[in-house]
C-alpha cells in the first residue's frame, strides 16, 4: 500500500513537473521578444529618445499595421559606392547642373533655383558636372514627364522633389539619389538618399525670420501641448490635461483649449504632429516657435537625419501608446525641456530657416561624401575650453609692395606669436632677404585681389590669426593684450579700429561711418583678431556675387567679413584700446555717412545694401563695450599695469 501511494506521489510530481517546463518556454517566448536578424528593417516603434521612452512597448510587441509597401526596383539597394560614380568629381570638386524646367514652375521652385545658381557648386555645363539634378515638377497626380536623354540609368543623378511622391516614378529611378520631402523609412536608402523637410509656399529665399523662442523656462499659464490639426491649425490643451489630445475628442478635458487657426503657431510647450502628409508642414512652424516636436509617426525620415542628431530636438513616438507619452512629457525634467527647446532654435536657423539654407545643406551632404570630413574642417571648441595661447599674424601686402620691417619685428617680439606671414599681392616681387626674427617669418605668394587674403592657407597652423595691413602700426603690448582678450571670446572678433553702420531714414538705405561714437558694429581687419575656421566660411559658404563685389570695392572686404562673423555669431567684435593711430579715415564707402554729400557718392559706395540684399538681411549687431586692461588710465603707479605703452601719448 505504501508501495503504491509513494508511486502515485513520484507520477504526480513527475507530471507536474512536466506541465510547468511545457508552458514556461512558450511564455518565455512570449515575453522575451526575439532579436532583430540583421539586416531586416525595424518596423514601429523607432523611439529616437530611449532615455525618456525606456519603459516603453519593445518593436516586437504590436503587429504591425499592413504590408510595407516595396522598396523601389531597380535602385532599392542602391548605396553611395555602388550607384555614384566620385572619380568624375576629383578634378574640380562637386559641380551641379540643373536641367531645364520642362512643367510647371513655383515659386519655391524658383527660389531652389535662385539658391543653387548663386552656390559654388552651380555650373552651365552639363559635361563639366560631376552631378546632375533634376527638379521634380509641380504635374498632376499620376503625370510624369520623361526621363532627360543624358539620364543613363541615373547613375550621378539627384531628382529634388518637394512633395512626398516626386516624379520621376520609383520604377525610373534607377541608380538617382532621390532628395524628398517627408519620406518613409521604407522607402529611403541611408547614406544615399537625403530626407528634405516640406517648405510651404511662402518660405523666403534668405534671410527668414528668427526662432520664436523668447523665454527658455515655461511660465505659469502656458499650455503643455499643441495638436497639429489637418485643416492647418492648431489645438492647444493645458498642463491639467489627462487626456488624450490627438484623438479628436478630448471631451472628457476639462482644462483650457483654444484653435490657432493658419500658419501661427501657440505658446506650447510640445506640438504632437499625426503621421499624416498634410502635417509635415507643421513640422517647421514647430521647430520655429521652439515648440519641441513630438512626432507620432515612428515611420517618418526626419530631414536631414545623416548629419542632424534629433535625440537632441525632437520626440519619436506612436499614438497607439498615447498614454504612455502624454505621462513621459508631463514628467519630463524642465533641464530637458530647455535643452530641446534650445536645440529646435538653433536647428531652425542652421538648416531650415530659408530655401537657401535647406539646399545649400543638401549640397553639402553630398559634398562631405566625395571628400570626407576633411573637406569642411571644423574646428569645435569643448565647452570651458580656451584655443592654444599663439596665434599667427597674417600680414597683407598690396602695391607698391614694401616689407613692413617695423610691424613685423613688434609681432616677433609678441610671446604669444607663433609665426609671421607675410601674404604677398603685390606684382613686384619680394625682397631677396628677410629680416632676422625670433618666430618663423613665411612669405606667401598670394592672388591679386583683396578677398584672397581670407583664404584658409595651409600654412596657418593655429587657431587665432591677426589680420594686418602693411600700413598698421601696433605695437607689441596692444597685441598681446588684445590676444588675451579673444581667447576669451574666440568666436567674435577682436579689433582696434571701429566702424557702425547705420539705418539712414532719407534715403532708405543702410550706411556706415567711421566717426567716433559710443557704438560700433565693425571691426577694421586692418588690425582684428578673429578664429581662422571663419577664412573657410568666407571662402567655401559665401556667394560668389558677394566675393566680385569685394574684389571691385576693396573697403567692402571689411565689412563683409564683419557681416560674415555676425551671422554665424549674432554678437558684435569686441573693441581694445590703442595708443597709436593706425590710419583712422573715414570709410571712402560710407553712403549716407556724416560730411558727405549725396551727389558725391559714386555706384561702388553702396556695398552694405548690396550685402543685405545678399544675406537676406542685416546680421550686424551693434555694442557698447571696450574691453580695458586693469587699472587702465587709472592714477596709480605705472609700475603697477601689465600693459603700460597702452597708455603712452
């Protein structure tokens, strides 16, 4: 009996035991979702904020809503070594040509052609172009016009199209990069292809307008989100909301709701944007208003994903988790919120703010794939940290072309100079013999013409360069003291001689002055420290008209470089006090300026306006400050100041 029950007891156990591994691995497989193969597309979610969204669904949790639709025939695989030939682009670099227009033009298309005629990369010449590019045209839904006849499989082809279904057809396509604008993950081949943002009718050329952020921290009576709407409003709900607000209803929401009606856009703090097509225009009045975009749409390509980092601007989520999402943006901590919101301000004004700058960013994608990163150096400064403490003076020699021996023996007697270089553009060739110096005295046989002195040479090999004149007289303790000044603002630049431009109501027009006055706008670059990643600028990023307009105006070389450094900054130079005079005249281009008559302005004098209309608008941004040594001019004892000749008659 005994036999018998301990048997029936072993059976029971075993079975038991035998049920509980049969269903633990099943579960196990339930709750542990399986690794992605590689190579396999991920489908939704595609959550860009991990930190935030960590508790969140995995991908494998959710079926997924259909079938994907699929990758385009043809040029489906394509990848930049495989369908872009480079080799044609050694020569001469990356070179576009447009072709023609064959439909329907508008505006913006007009304004995409203004932007890439007026590039570096622009040509006329369809065979000296290392890129062809072909403009999607504005035709029914279901017309295409036909490939051009030099199409040859698209192989170095960009079709630019600026809605989400361009032409040519996905089965023409072939070897074309395709630049879009909102396209899927599905369909967009990274590292190849260019995701575009969707720029509404009305976006300007240049210029724009300025992000709309004016306070970082949200005050008391703001409203937390702001839901894009499909007739092109918006539908704000307050920080009391509980429920969820892109679901149409919300009746259940007690707190304050209102409509923006158009393209303005409220003071919220998150815009929630649908995956629908009509919304990707909110997409930049979100970024604009420094409104944090919180994208419900885990299958949308953000613009310019291969160089943008939108974990820093933007929120990736799906609206099937509404709950979840509403709960992590009522949670999230305010430093978070104004490091967004911070980020969508300066993305706005980088990349987004004009047409110019959404395809001069297109170009310069490509552009960094030929050559590398080398070919745009950039030269990042860690937050707290300070440039090396030398700099190289870059001296300009024009005609009659007279070595400046004095100038050069007080910037050898600098211990902060690291080299000389006296950039000759004269065409009487330099003197045999240069004299004995304690730094490395280079000279450097440079262009004819005055912009080619804001050339980034090989030869400089620090960070800071003083641009000189031959003509500058400076002596070694303003130097020195003015060197000190800019590693402290390594940004801006730091000069001696003044200049402020002004808004001259009789003429409507914009002049500049040399008068001494308690504002100024400009530094002289007679006599201005400045970072030498701003010769790059100058030469690589700014239009080629700006450049002729320079070389035929010699004066407006100083104040395009100044409107160069404003609009990267949007802060003014930096004044330092000098002892001796280095030149000081009035500007020979001032229009409008004080003592000078109207009809005693020739053409050539209005190159500010000519720079305005050129930038879109006017960066320079006017100060009040000059920055002096301690104890400067005070009545103590000249043993007692570090810069004493700063003060000597």
């Amino acid at each position: 009996m005994q036999s018998w029950r301990r048997k029936s007891l072993w059976l029971a156990m075993s079975a038991s035991w035998l049920l509980v591994l049969l269903g633990v691995f099943p579960l196990l497989r339930l709750a542990v979702p399986s690794r992605p193969r590689a190579g396999t597309s991920q489908g939704w979610p595609r959550w860009l904020d991990a930190e935030l969204l960590q508790s969140f669904s995995q991908p494998a949790e959710f079926p997924e809503d259909g079938p994907q639709p699929p990758r385009a025939p043809g040029g489906g695989s394509c990848t930049w070594e495989a369908c872009f030939d480079a080799s044609k682009c050694r020569g001469g670099g990356l070179k576009v040509f447009v072709y023609p227009a064959t439909g329907p033009v508008s505006e913006t298309h007009r304004r995409i052609l203004a932007s890439i005629e007026g590039s570096r990369y622009h040509t006329f010449s369809a065979a000296e172009a290392c890129l062809l590019l072909l403009l999607s045209p504005d035709t029914p839904a279901g017309q295409c016009t036909p490939v051009p006849l030099q199409w040859d499989g698209g192989r170095n082809h960009l079709v630019l199209g600026l809605h989400p279904a361009p032409c040519p057809r996905p089965f023409q396509l072939g070897q074309a990069m395709v630049a879009q604008a909102r396209p899927t993950v599905d369909t967009f081949r990274a590292g190849f292809d260019v995701a575009l943002p969707l720029l509404p009718e009305a976006h300007p050329l240049r210029g724009g307008a300025p992000g709309q952020l004016r306070q970082h921290s949200p005050h008391p009576g703001m409203a937390l989100l702001a839901l894009a709407e499909e007739r092109g409003g918006w539908h704000t709900a307050g920080t009391n909301s509980s429920a969820c607000p892109w679901d149409g209803h919300c009746e259940q929401d007690h707190g304050p709701k209102q409509t923006h009606p158009g393209a303005t856009l409220p003071n919220a703090t998150f815009c929630l944007i649908p995956g629908r097509s009509s919304d990707a225009l909110h997409f930049l009045q979100a970024l604009q208003a420094g409104c944090i975009p919180v994208l419900l749409s885990p299958r949308w390509e953000l613009p310019f994903s291969e160089v943008i980092d939108w974990t820093k601007a933007a929120i990736v989520a799906d609206e099937r988790l509404s709950l979840q999402v509403l709960t992590a943006l009522q949670e999230m901590p305010l430093t978070r919120v104004l490091a967004l919101r911070q980020q969508t301000q300066f993305l706005w004004d980088a990349y987004f703010s004009t047409v110019e700058k959404v395809i001069h960013t297109t170009l310069e994608i490509i552009q960094d794939r030929i050559s590398g990163a080398s070919a745009h150096p950039f030269y990042h400064l860690q937050q707290g940290s300070r440039p090396l403490g030398k700099f190289s003076a870059l001296i300009w020699v024009e005609a009659p072309g007279q070595l400046p021996v004095k100038l050069i023996q007080a910037m050898a007697g600098s211990q902060h100079c690291a080299q000389i270089l006296v950039l000759w553009s004269s065409e009487k060739p330099p003197p045999p013999r240069l004299p004995e110096t304690a730094v490395p005295l280079t000279v450097i046989d440079g262009p004819r013409k005055v912009s080619g002195r804001f050339f980034p040479y090989s030869a400089i090999n620090t960070d800071a360069i003083l641009s000189l004149d031959a003509h500058s007289s400076l002596s070694t303790s303003e130097v020195d003291f003015a060197f000190v000044v800019w590693q402290s603002f390594p940004e801006r630049m730091v000069g001696f001689l003044t200049w402020n431009h002004f808004w001259d109501e009789a003429r409507g027009s914009w002049g500049y002055t040399a008068e001494r006055a308690n504002e100024f706008s400009m530094v002289l670059t007679s006599a201005a420290f400045y970072h030498r990643y701003y010769h790059t600028l100058f030469t690589h990023s700014l239009p080629k008209a700006l450049w002729t307009l320079a070389d035929e105006a010699p004066t407006c070389v100083d104040v395009l470089m100044n409107f160069l450094v404003a609009a990267v900054t949007k802060l003014p130079p930096i004044k330092v006090p000098h002892a001796t005079r280095h030149g000081e005249t009035s500007p020979p281009l001032a229009p409008g300026g004080p003592g000078l008559r109207q009809e005693q302005q020739p053409a050539t004098q209005d190159c500010i306006n000519q720079m305005v209309a050129g930038f879109g608008h006017m960066p320079l941004v006017s100060s009040r400050l000059r920055l002096d040594p301690v104890l400067f001019k005070d009545p103590v004892s000249m043993l007692r100041k570090k810069y004493r000749s700063l003060e000597k008659p």
